[in-house]
C-alpha cells in the first residue's frame, strides 16, 4: 500500500499544478458522499480483504487522492477499518499512515513550487489545531467500539463530501 502511495502521490501532485482542482473537487465530493452512504447501509455485507492487490489499489487511489487534493485518507480508513483487528492497531496504522503520506506529499509539492512561507504558517497552524483534535479523539476513541467507529467514519466522510461538493 505504501509503495503505491509512493508512486502515486508524485504523479497527481504534478497533474494538479497543471490543471484546475475546483471540477475534481466537486467529483470527490460526490464520490464521497455517495461512498459514504453506500458503507453505512451495506457494510456489514462489504469487506475488504487485506491482500497485496487490495493494498496496491489502496494505496494508489489514496495517493492519487492525496496529490491532486490533500485528501488521500478515506480509500485508506475504508481498507484499514476492515484489515485492522482492533480501535488500537487501527489507530496506530492509520496515524503513521497520514504521518508518512503528509510528509511525502508536502514535499513533492516544494519540489514543485507550490508551497510558500505564507502556506508554511498555515500549515504549522493546522498542524497544532491537528495534534489537539488527536488527543481530543484519543480519548473518545477507546471507549468506541467497532461499530460506532465505522459509522463516525463514514459520516465524516460524507460531511467531507458536501464540504468539498459546495467550497
């Protein structure tokens, strides 16, 4: 999953220097919130395997995702929130995941002259207000159980999709 990430995030990133993110953004949206009710009502019927094809396709659309609008998580949450055994070992996964693919990303868009010292104050902003929302949700998270935690998942999902649908 990694790997493909890698590959991907690169790719996209230069397509979305080149051409206007505002029709991708609608798209994403709209596949979003359609995703996210579709896994609400028939998700005890969907699982995704944790296998290598499923990992590289993962992987792939998140890093596409990821480099043509900074929003890579949801394949990967869909894919962990099946692969994964329990809240903590999800929790971890899914943390070092955004960690690594953040990093990454944001260096392939210095590489190509999309961030500025006025986008790295907004960054180092978002980035405190993203450490309080994790210590915030850490302490809601284990008390959640599996259910619940798909169910937050995929209504943040589908609030993300209306977000980008209508920005």
């Amino acid at each position: 999953m990694v790997c493909a990430l890698l590959l991907a995030i690169p790719v996209a990133v230069y397509f979305s220097s080149i051409v206007s993110g505002q029709i991708f953004k609608v798209l994403l949206g709209v596949i979003l919130i359609v995703l996210s009710f579709y896994f609400i009502f028939f998700n005890q019927h969907i699982h995704i395997k944790p296998t290598v094809l499923n990992g590289i396709l993962t992987g792939t659309i998140s890093g596409t995702l990821n480099g043509l609008f900074s929003t890579g998580g949801p394949p990967v949450v869909l894919y962990l929130s099946s692969a994964t055994a329990d809240n903590i070992t999800y929790f971890a996964t899914i943390q070092f995941y955004f960690c690594l693919s953040n990093l990454y990303s944001m260096a392939m868009r210095i590489a190509n002259g999309m961030i500025n010292a006025e986008i790295l104050i907004f960054a180092a902003i978002g980035i405190v207000g993203c450490m309080t929302g994790d210590l915030i949700g850490r302490r809601v998270f284990d008390r959640l159980d599996s259910n619940k935690l798909k169910r937050i998942i995929y209504i943040g999902m589908i609030l993300s999709g209306i977000l980008m649908f209508f920005s």
